[in-house]
C-alpha cells in the first residue's frame, strides 16, 4: 500500500477524525450519564433525609432519643438497603448512625461529617480514605438540634459505567472498520474522475491533440481541473499547429530560392554556350542568395524572440529620438521611389525596453511602407503620448490591404499577395517580427488600412 497516495492520506484522516469523533462522543457520553445518575441519587437521598427529618426527628422529644434507632431500621433498613444514614446532635455527638451495608461497599464510620448551616440543604460527592466513594445530602431537623445525612455507595454508578465502557470500547472496532471501509469507498468515488482524467491523458500525445480530458460536471475543482488542462492541451495544439505550419512555410520560402541556384549553378556546371556571360550569370546568383539571407536572418530572429531575448536588456528609451535617428538611415531608401518620409515627434517621449529591438520595429513598420507605396507617395511617421501611454504610428499612402487580410497580416508567412511579396523579396515575416516584439515590450499593434489609399500601423506602449 502507498502510504503516501492521496487516496490512503484522505481515508487515514477520515478514518481518523471519525474515530476521534467517536471517542470524544464517547468520553462526554459517559460522563453526561455519570452526572445524571449522581444528580439523580442526590436528588434521592436529599429527599429521604427530608422526609426523615419531618417524619421521625422533627417531632422527637429529647427523652425519646433511644425510640428513634428502632423506628429508622423498621422504617428504612439501611444496612439492607446498602444506604448510609446518620443522625448527629448539634453539639456533634451521633444519635444514630448505620451499620455496614450488605453489599459492604463502604464503611459507615469512614464517612465525615457533612458541616451544613441552617436552612440549607447540602449535598456532595464523599471521597473516603480506602478509595471508595458515597454520594451523601445533609438536612436539619428539630430547630438545628440534629442533623440528618443520608447516602449510598457510588458502586451501582461504577458498575452501570463500566458496562457502557465495555460496549462502547466494544463498538470501537466496528466503528474502525466502517470507517475505514467508508472512508476508502468515498475517497475511491471521489478520485475516480481523477483516474478517468489520467488514463485519457496517458493517450493524448502529439499525434491525436485534439482529443480531449472528461469533464465531469459537478461544479467543483475537478471539473476546473478538467477543463483548465483541456484549455492547456488547446494551447498545446495550436502551438503545435503553428510549428508545423512555421516550419512548412519556411520549407517553402527555402526551396525557392534554392531551387533557383540549383539551376543556375547546374547550368554553369554543364558550360553552356560561349555567348553565356559566366559573370552574368553569376550576378544573377546574388538575388536568391540575398532572399535566403534575409529570411535566414529573420527566422533566427523570430526564433532569439521566442526564447524571451527581447526581455534581457531593458532601458529607459527616447522613442521620439530613435524613429528619427532611424528615418535619416533610411532615407536613401525612399530616394530611390523618390517617397517623401516625415517625422514628427512631441518632445522627449520615454518607454522602457531593449533599444535594438525598438528599433528593429520601427526599420521594419518602415521598410513596410516604403516597399508597398508607389513612387511620388508619402509615408509619416509619429510618435504621440497621452494618458498614460506612448503610440507610434506610420502611415503611409500605398496600395492598402484588402479588408480580409487584416487579422491575418501579423502571421509568420503571410503574405497578401505572393506575386507581389516575391518582387519585393518579402517572405512575410517583417510584420511577425514586430508582432512578437511588441508582445514582449507589453505593447499592442494595430493597423487599418484600405485598398489603393494606404495603410497606418498604431503601436501602443505603456509609459
């Protein structure tokens, strides 16, 4: 048995706790009956004495003392009743006192004298010297001149007790065993959709992820359990899904230009015809090569983002300096569309973050623009900060993004048109990049664009 399973831990404190509550149910069972029956005894004797008092000492003239003895052994018989009665004079000498009762549970000259005032009527629990114990009510008779005391042995109350003892110590096993038994049923009932849940979950694997845990529904953890690890398990696929997805669409920008320098080569290998330029053909070797490069570099990129790089180097950053440090490099490059870029920033506007990446999101929101405005356009950038957060945007007045392409512009290799992203080298990471960047700076990214009047990109930094 493992003792250290949760199934034995929670019938072990089940069973546990029954027992203590047995136990202490017990413990207050006996002595809730071992104070009723004593009240009830002193109640008894407080009532004899009574009736003795009035009955036979009350009205006893002093020189009918030697008439009382007879009268309370014909009236009560102590000896054979096994009850202890005694009459004491004010002064302290006894009048009468009982002889040893049948049952010899007690010795009537070990008992003290009970001290009681007038009008009052004592009764008390009588510890005597050999360990035994009597029960004893005291009453005064006679204007204080005697003072009756009746009692009894508590042995009938110890005899009673025990047997409740016996029985109760008696149950203890059969309590053990149902609650024990109980116990393990219940905690067996309880896990069971725990076991259904692992022995789905020992299935799953990367072959079958859209399978899914039992939900039992019963409102508890359990069923939250089942369903938070069933969200995990759809995480798991998507990220899954998109790995595959990730590595088909790098296959496929890979084996394009790969494609292309297989040829090349293999023609220059084979020594085609002399009027073939060999430096020519060379030169035109350049272009895939340069696709491969970059999209080489930006799939390293995305792969040093994805393993947290962007979240190492944080510091304080002026965002309005940096998109304009970054416009003046970039510059020569919408020269030659002759595109008119600005800037505009509001003063000093300060972000925290990795200064390198930043700036990998602003080249590449402008490299964007510049690649998808045609010649004579504009593209403007601004950095703006108000309530409690700084926004970048860069719009500009290119051919725009049909309006079903919009969620989906952010995806690692999507591309609106393919045609058009293999002219301009693009493989359709640019804006993954960025993405992913601002996912782990903290900021959003958003665009709104329409076909043929451009499109503005809006990123939104917390200060």
């Amino acid at each position: 048995m493992n003792t250290s399973s949760i199934r034995f831990r929670l019938s072990a404190w089940y069973a546990g706790l029954l027992i203590l509550v047995y136990v202490l149910f017990a413990a207050l069972l006996m002595h809730s009956v071992q104070s009723f029956l004593e009240a009830s005894v002193l109640d008894t004797q407080a009532r004899r004495a009574r009736q003795i008092a009035s009955t036979l000492v009350t009205p006893l003239a002093p020189a009918a003392e030697s008439t009382l003895v007879g009268q309370v052994r014909a009236l009560y018989s102590p000896e054979l009743s096994d009850r202890f009665i005694r009459i004491t004079r004010a002064d302290g000498s006894v009048l009468y006192r009982s002889g040893e009762p049948s049952d010899h549970s007690f010795v009537p000259a070990d008992v003290p004298p009970v001290p009681v005032t007038f009008g009052e009527e004592l009764r008390r629990r009588q510890a005597l010297p050999d360990g035994r114990t009597v029960l004893v009510a005291a009453v005064h008779a006679g204007d204080v001149r005697y003072t009756v005391e009746v009692g009894v042995s508590t042995a009938a109350i110890s005899a009673l007790l025990r047997q409740l003892l016996w029985l109760t110590a008696l149950g203890l096993p059969i309590m053990v065993v149902l609650a024990v038994s109980g116990g393990y049923l219940l905690v067996k009932r309880t896990l069971a959709p725990v076991e259904r849940i692992a022995s789905k979950a020992e299935l799953i694997t990367h072959h079958n992820l859209a399978e899914r845990l039992p939900v039992v529904r019963t409102g508890d953890e359990l069923e939250r359990l089942a369903i938070s690890l069933n969200h995990m398990i759809s995480r798991i696929d998507d990220a899954f899904q998109q790995s595959r997805r990730f590595v088909a669409d790098a296959s496929h920008e890979l084996r394009t230009p790969l494609t292309v320098l297989r040829s090349e080569l293999e023609s220059l290998a084979h020594n085609r015809p002399p009027e073939s330029d060999p430096y020519e053909r060379l030169g035109s070797l350049l272009q895939p090569v340069e696709r491969l490069s970059k999209t080489v570099e930006r799939l390293f990129a995305l792969s040093r983002l994805d393993a947290g790089e962007a979240q190492t180097e944080w510091i304080e950053i002026d965002l309005g300096e940096l998109v304009a440090t970054t416009v003046d490099q970039m510059l020569l490059l919408a020269a030659d569309k002759e595109i008119t870029v600005t800037c505009e920033a509001q003063g000093r506007v300060l972000v925290s973050g990795d200064r390198s990446r930043l700036k990998q999101v602003v080249v590449n929101l402008l490299d964007n623009a510049i690649k998808y405005t045609p010649p004579h356009g504009a593209v403007h950038l601004r950095v703006t900060a108000a309530q409690g957060c700084v926004v970048l945007s860069v719009e500009d007045s290119g051919v725009g993004i049909p309006a079903e392409a919009l969620p989906h512009v952010f995806e690692r290799f999507y591309r609106v048109d393919t045609t058009r992203s293999d002219d301009t080298g693009g493989a359709g990471l640019g804006l993954a990049i960025v993405k992913t960047i601002c996912d782990a700076h903290g900021a959003a990214v958003r665009v709104a664009s329409a076909l043929g009047r451009g499109s503005s990109f809006h990123v939104t930094f917390p200060r």
